[in-house]
C-alpha cells in the first residue's frame, strides 16, 4: 500500500531554476499534482506492485486493479465521510456529461416525456451550459443569478426564490472562470428536495457534510487526479427513483451495481485519484486542506487589498480560494504581466478567454511557496510598471 509523507515533509514546487525543471503550474485545469504522485505514478506506469506489468495494462477486473479499486474507495470514503447510504462511482464525460445525466435521472418524467422541473443557482458560465442541458429534459427555474455583474458575486440567501415543489436544487460551488465560490450550501431550500452539486473546482479542498446533498460530481482534473474520470457520490435512494427509461450507460444504478466496472473505466485516471486520496491523507485531511488553501489564496489577495494596480475581479465576500481573477490598469499590461510571469517561473496565468484578465488557480496540491513568491512578484511588478 502506498503512503505519502506528513505535513512536515509536503510537496514543495521547486523554482523554474531548480534541477528538476518544473515551475510554478497555476493552470485552472488540468491542475497541478503532487509531485509525490507523479514520481509514484512513473514507477507504476512501468511495473505496478511488482507484477511485471504496469498500471495502464492490467485487466480492469484483475486482482491488482480490485486492490487499486478498494483502496480508492475506501479512502474516499474515509476523507470526505461518506455516509453508508451513499454510493460512490467513477464515471467518464467530465462534469459537462453530468449537466445532462443529472436531469436525465433525477427530473421525475426525464426521456419518459418531460414534464419535470429543476432549480438552478446560475452562478458562471459552466452553471450556464448545465442550465441549458437541463432544459432539454423538463422545466428550469433559475432560482438567482449573478449574470448582471458579469457574475462576479454569489447572491444572497434573501435574492435567492426557489420554485414550490422541484425534483432538484442545482449549484456550482466555485466557478472557475469568474473566481466566486459559495462558503456554504445554499440556505433556504424547499424542505425535501434533494441538494445536486457541481463540485469540480473545490472538491476536497475543505471538509464537506455528505449528508446535505443528494448528488455531488466532480470532474477529477483540478484537485482530484487527472483528466478522464469523473467522481458522482449519489444518495441511494435517489438512484433508485432513478429515470429507468435510458440507455443504460447513462443511468446511475447500473454504475453503482458494478462497483463502476459495467465496462471498461479510465483504470489509469481512477489509480491517481487513489494516489492523490493518499497524499491529502498524508498532508492531515481536509481540516488540513482548507488551513492550506485559505492561507495560499491569503498571500495573493492581501497583494489585491493593498494594491492601487491591481484589481480583483470578484467580490470579496464571495472570493473563492481556488481561482483568484485579477487585472492589472489596461489590457497591454495584463499582457505584459503575464509574459512576464511566465519568463519568470510562473504558468498558466492567463485568464479564461471570456473573462480576460490572469487567473491564479492554486488547488489542493500547489505548493504554499508558489502562492508566496507569486506575490511578491505582483508586488515586484506593480513597483516598476504602476
């Protein structure tokens, strides 16, 4: 069984001068890993558990994938505390699949003839594109929207007006592109209905109460593992009041009646994730992981609060602590920024397209000493170009 080291030995990111040649990776996605993972992962991909063979060809029915399987699962379990009466299974199509498979399952006439109907909290542009698949399926009510600010705050308990009776109520809980993230599960809901959340951008990065929702997914590629596997923890019974009318690929209950193996899975995908549920286990949990976080986004927004260069793009009250947007004064020297920041160690900065600007992304596993010397960078560039 692989273990990963304590706190008092964490990853650390060595600078774009250092031996190994890997620099500061602030990529919104996919994300930074453990550098403990990626050394574990080469001598894997090359001869896993002494077998003779690596990882990535092994049957996915075979004992040593049955080890890799029951390893994940159960430190999965064992870090976010899920309860028993929820399954947990290892899909593929990224969180936009889910945007479909959601309502395909869980609104109440899904492809049997619509009629159904959802809320949904639109807080972003992936809040968006899931609005739009569940459209396709039955009624959407919008229960708020930040749209008019160019969705750069999360509303309010009291600008939030749900619908009397829907099959679901539907969040994303960070929003990538804008850099807002809700601090808890959206208040005031009809008494019932089950809470659905898309969790891709902060999952696992702070303890999370299970038993609050009814569905949560989450695309691996930012604080889970690599690009390629998709983690949905689904209470039970609402897999089986599950629409049955649908191919069966695409219903919850045939995944969480073969443990996740009905057909071939992203085996390789689903073995990091196993490796990267160590590694938080070895840092102390997701009590350590939200300490960690908080203090990274700290360094580089205490640089935004006390500049007169830059600016944040997100309201404070609704920062997120894993996708920090800023600006500089002008367009030319958000540019000039980030070419500037790469040259210096720093990547993957640039903002979404949509959204312009930088972006620093600092999941889970980035490393505390890139969040600091990035600010200090910030503060290095604002002195010779404010």
């Amino acid at each position: 069984m692989t273990t990963f080291a304590s706190p008092s030995s964490s990853n650390v990111a060595p600078s774009a001068s250092s031996s190994s040649g890997r620099i500061f990776n602030f990529s919104a996605g996919p994300g930074v890993l453990p550098e403990e993972v990626l050394r574990q992962a080469q001598q894997d991909v090359w001869n896993i558990d002494g077998s003779g063979i690596g990882v990535m060809e092994h049957s996915h029915r075979g004992k040593v994938i049955d080890r890799v399987w029951d390893e994940a699962e159960r430190d999965l379990r064992e870090i976010g505390g899920i309860p028993a009466n929820y399954k947990a299974i290892w899909l593929t199509g990224g969180a936009s699949q889910q945007f479909f498979q959601v309502p395909m399952n869980l609104m109440s006439q899904g492809l049997a003839g619509g009629g159904g109907s959802a809320d949904y909290l639109l807080t972003g542009h992936w809040a968006k594109l899931a609005v739009k698949e569940a459209q396709r399926f039955g009624a959407v009510h919008v229960a708020c929207t930040s749209e008019d600010k160019n969705f750069s705050y999360i509303p309010t308990a009291a600008a939030t007006k749900y619908s009397p009776s829907p099959a679901y109520v539907h969040y994303t809980s960070n929003n990538t592109i804008f850099g807002t993230e809700f601090r808890s599960e959206p208040a005031n809901r009809p008494a019932n209905v089950p809470l659905v959340c898309d969790m891709s951008s902060n999952m696992f990065a702070k303890p999370v109460d299970i038993s609050k929702y009814g569905l949560i997914y989450a695309g691996a590629q930012k604080n889970l593992g690599p690009a390629g596997v998709t983690l949905v923890i689904v209470r039970d019974d609402l897999i089986e009041k599950g629409n049955t009318n649908m191919p069966a690929l695409l219903q919850y209950r045939t995944h969480a009646k073969d443990g996740s193996r009905h057909n071939t899975p992203p085996v390789f995908a689903v073995y990091m994730v196993g490796l990267v549920l160590k590694w938080i286990k070895g840092q102390g949990g997701l009590a350590a992981m939200a300490q960690r976080n908080t203090l990274k986004a700290k360094h580089i927004y205490d640089v935004l609060d006390s500049s007169t260069f830059f600016k944040g793009t997100a309201e404070p009250a609704s920062r997120s602590l894993m996708n920090i947007c800023f600006r500089t004064p002008t367009e030319a020297l958000d540019d000039k920024f980030v070419k500037d920041a790469k040259g210096a160690g720093f990547d993957g900065l640039k903002g979404h397209r949509s959204a312009g600007g930088m972006r620093a992304s600092v999941y889970n596993a980035f490393p505390p000493e890139g969040a600091k010397a990035l600010a200090q960078f910030m503060r290095d560039f604002e002195r010779t170009n404010g």
